[in-house]
C-alpha cells in the first residue's frame, strides 16, 4: 500500500511540476531535480530507495530507445563526426582529465577509482539542453549533435566505468581497454541492426495496434540483454536498434501503428524522465548521512564536486572550439568541392548516349544526387562560432551520472565520499548551466532554421506527392478492391482533395452500386500509398531536410490514420 501511494503521489508531483515549471518557461528536469533536493531534507517525506542497477538496466534503454527511434537516421548518420567527437573523444579526454584531478586531491584512492570517477562524471544529459533548444528555436544539426551526443556517451562512459571497476580487482593495460571498447561496439552494432530490423519486421506481421506497441517495449531490452550478455555495449545497442526501428517503420508499419506507438513512447519517456531527475534530488540527505563519520567530510565533497564541475565545463569549452574548426573546415571544402560535382552532373546530364534505365547509371545518379545532398547540407547547416558557444555551454550531467556512481563496488576507497562528490557535479552543471542556457542562447543569437529554405523544399515535397497522386488518379481502369470502377465524380473528388482545394459532397454521387464513402476511402488510401512512396524516395535520395519530410509524413499519417479508422467496423 506504501508503495503504491509513494507511486501515485509521485506521479502527481511530476505532472504538477512540469506544468508549472512550463509556465515559468524552465525544463521540467531542472524544476524535478530542485523539488527533489528540497523534499529530501523535509522530516517524513519517504526516499524511495532504487537500486542503481535498476535505473541503468530498466530505465536506461527504454528512455534511449524513445529518443533513437525518432532521431532521423540520416541526420545522425550526416552528424556522425562531430557525435563521436563528443560522445567518444570527449568523453575520454574528461575522464582522463578528471581522473588525474581527482588522484591529486585525493591520492588514497588510487589510480583506478579515481578515473572510474572521472568516467561517472563524464557523460552529459541532453534532456535540458534539448527542451530548452526547441523552444527556443536552435538550429536543427545543433540540435541532432546534442541529441547524438546524449545517445552515444553512457555507453562510452559505462564501458571506460567497466574497465576503471575492473582495474580496482586487477593490473588492466590500455590495450585492454581498448580491446574491450571495440568489443563493445562491434557487438552493440550487431545486435543492434539485427534487433531493430527483426523488431519492425515482427509487429508488421501483427494486426493489432495495442499489441504491435506492447512488442515495442521490450525491443530495447532485446537489444540490450544479449550485447551485454556477450560483453557488448547494451546502451549502444539500443540506440542503434532504436534508429533502425524509426527508419524502417514508415515503410512496415500503418500510421496508426506510428501514431499510437508515438504517444505511448512520449508518456513514457516523460515519467521515466521526470522520475529519475526527481529520485536524483531526493537521494541527496541520504548521500550526505552516508558520508558523515567517514574520512571526508560533507562540506570537503561538495568543494571537490564544485571544482570538477567546473574543470568539466572548461573541458568541455576548449574541446568544441577545435570541433567547431574542423565543422568550417568541412564547410569550405564543401565549397571547393561543389563547382567539380556541379559539373560531373551535368556531364552525366548531357550524355545521352548512357541508357537511362541501367542499373549501374540508377546507381550512379543516386550516388551523385547523396554526394550532392550532403554537400548542400554543409554548406547551409553550418555551427559557427554562436552555434559553438551553445554546444560549449550545454554539457549539463544528469540523474544517470549519479546512478553510475552508485554501482561503484563497495570495496572502492572512500565510496560514499566519491558518490556524493558525483551528484555535485552532476546537480552544479544541471543548475548552472541548465538555468542559464536561455538566457546564452538568447545573448549569442544562434540562427535558427532558414525558413526561406523550410517553405522551398515543403512545397516541393508537396509537389512531388501532387505528382504521385495524379498518377494514380490518371490510372486507366482504375478499380475499387473489389474491381469496382470508380465514378469519375469521386475521382474528381479526390483529386480536389488531395490537392486540398475542397471538394464536392458525397451526396451528390449516386446512390445505386458500390457504397461511395468506401470507395473515397479505398481511393484515397490508394493515393496516401502512392505518395508515401514518393516520400520515402525522397528520404533516401537525402534531397530535403529532416523537418520538412517529418512534417509532410506526420501530414500523411494523420490522413491514412483517420481513413483507416473509418474502415473498421462499426465506425
């Protein structure tokens, strides 16, 4: 009953705050995290006790799968230098940093523990970065790397956390380090690509809504379990799993699956979330009573904590200054680089000697038109040095480095001290930096989208799909699905529609032969079919940005969603 009641006053704390830190214009985390940190001194208020193994196996992967399976593959996969920058180079060089602060202010604890620390403390939250981001309108790469950033690190961090642990029992080399890293990647791409494929693939095979989603919650776990099981990273595994999942679903799954799917995964994600940040507030009376009595005090922790807080932010700044360098370098070759391929298609355009319909000039064009896709996004989604700032200026750590700690081995010298001085530095970043990031973003002007360019590729999205659905219209003999022709009044209706000019009324058709409604909407999602595939087309040729073709399929969705719903019976 106690738990039960814990549970229920919980989850009405957490929608009451993040309505209310909605209005003040705060990320829900910050205000979760400041909640929890005050109810925890307040005498009677119960501290859940969770273990941390529980939050980093239970409700790790889900939360990573539900921000992977909506991350655009193709932009994770464009962005994925400066990602790994961030989420790999980045999180080495801090713990390497941290651990050789962490062994000078503290040499008893020796080598391992302390780099073991440094990898806790290394991995960033994107959670309040992000919010803030959106709302405030930050560019879409920006955006894409804070998110990548966010996805990829815990499992840099667990893996290096793994090896610290492991050196505390025995003498581990760097070469073992580094054999376990590419153990863990190697797996984690395995497992990963054959989860998210099989995942999308089984609940095609299902027909019903509720239970596709219910088969969707344990695919993190799938991917998870067995790449941890033979040494791989599980984190990893997910998020790869949970981008195949969001690449390949528009072209297995109906938009009602999606659009359901969408909604249970965002209810999740939101309780999840806005948990962890609050548990994160209220462990810390309980971290404090671990840690008196032992050879630390509270008061040396927290100045040790504040000092890495602020060596991780400087870190942080002086690693994205070259990032952002090497991002303007690639600009300018990108530049360079545009004149010759401009060229190389026009040659291509001009040979009419070449047999269209080969397979290796098919390949070739494509192959150029990616070349060139990927061109024209370096050239207009840049980060310059305002866009750099922010990246700088975003590295809050959040309730996972706190949890990460807490799996230290009891044998760890000085462990209560360490766990403490983790969740300073993981609360000092969320609040510093995490309260302040508005008013960055709003100092340094970060442009965001360029709407000119948002409006240009929407309406030749939409062109494209006009285009689909004439051919369809303009089929000869065009038939219901039970080889029914089609009035030319409906047709003519549909046509209307698809165009969105209006159309006429369904009571103007005659009333004798197949139904009309059910013929509308045969024809209609005849139409929506043609168009998907013309977007999925699209999609691949890379041509459009990530919001325009997410836009335009959550358009078509929620057609074929509501047509699909007026075919089932009863409706």
């Amino acid at each position: 009953m106690e738990i039960t009641l814990v549970v229920v006053v919980g989850i009405i704390a957490i929608v009451v705050v993040a309505a209310f830190s909605d209005t003040l214009g705060v990320a829900a985390p910050l205000s979760l995290a400041v909640v929890g940190i005050a109810l925890s001194f307040v005498p009677g208020i119960p501290h859940p006790e969770v273990e941390p193994e529980l939050i980093l196996t239970v409700v790790l992967p889900p939360l990573l799968y539900s921000a992977a399976v909506n991350m655009p593959a193709v932009d994770f996969r464009r962005n994925l230098e400066p990602i790994t920058g961030l989420a790999v180079l980045l999180v080495v060089v801090t713990t390497l940093g941290t651990g050789w602060l962490f062994h000078a202010l503290l040499p008893d604890i020796g080598w391992p523990a302390a780099f073991a620390l440094g990898a806790v403390i290394s991995p960033t939250d994107p959670i309040a970065a992000t919010a803030v981001g959106k709302k405030l309108g930050l560019p879409s790469r920006l955006l894409t790397m804070l998110e990548g950033e966010g996805l990829v690190n815990d499992a840099t961090a667990l893996v290096l956390l793994r090896s610290a642990v492991a050196a505390l029992a025995a003498t581990v080399s760097l070469w073992h380090v580094l054999g376990d890293f590419l153990v863990a990647v190697v797996v984690a791409v395995i497992a990963g690509l054959l989860v998210g494929w099989l995942g999308v693939r089984a609940r095609a095979m299902l027909d019903d809504s509720v239970a596709k989603t219910a088969v969707s919650f344990v695919i993190p776990f799938l991917a998870y379990l067995p790449a941890e099981e033979f040494h791989g990273s599980g984190v990893l595994a997910v998020v790869i799993a949970g981008l195949i999942s969001g690449h390949l679903s528009p072209r297995h799954l109906s938009a009602q699956d999606r659009l359901v799917d969408a909604t249970n995964w965002r209810t999740v994600a939101f309780l999840l979330e806005s948990g962890i940040f609050l548990l994160m507030g209220l462990s810390l009376s309980g971290l404090i009573d671990d840690v008196r009595g032992e050879q630390l005090s509270a008061a040396q922790a927290f100045g040790i904590g504040l000092l890495a807080a602020v060596v991780v932010m400087v870190i942080r700044a002086v690693f994205v200054a070259p990032l952002v360098a090497f991002l303007r370098l690639d600009q300018r070759r990108a530049a360079e680089a545009k004149p010759r391929l401009d060229d190389i298609n026009a040659r291509m355009a001009d040979r009419t000697d070449l047999p269209q319909d080969s397979k290796r000039v098919r390949m070739i064009t494509r192959r150029l038109g990616k070349m060139s896709a990927k061109i024209e996004f370096q050239l207009n989604e840049t980060v310059g040095a305002r866009g750099g700032v922010v990246l700088a200026w975003s590295g809050m750590r959040g309730a996972v480095t706190v949890a990460a700690a807490q799996t230290l081995p009891a044998e760890t010298p000085m462990r209560s001290e360490l766990v403490l001085i983790a969740f300073v530095v993981a609360v000092t970043t969320l609040l510093v930096q995490g309260l302040s990031l508005p008013t960055v973003i709003r100092v340094v002007r970060v442009p965001g989208d360029d709407p000119a360019r948002l409006h240009d590729d929407a309406v030749e999205l939409m062109t494209l799909l006009s285009d689909a659905a004439e051919h369809v219209l303009d089929t000869p003999d065009l038939v219901d699905d039970h080889g029914n022709p089609y009035p030319p009044e409906l047709v003519g209706m549909v046509r209307d529609n698809t165009v969105r000019k209006g159309s006429a009324a369904l009571r103007d058709l005659p009333a004798d032969g197949p139904d009309p409604r059910e013929q509308y909407r045969q024809l209609r999602l005849q139409v929506l079919a043609a168009q998907r595939a013309e977007l999925l087309r699209a999609r691949d040729r890379e041509t459009f940005g990530a919001k325009a073709l997410g836009r335009v399929q959550h358009m078509l969705d929620l057609d074929e969603a509501l047509l699909q719903q007026l075919g089932r019976p009863g409706v």
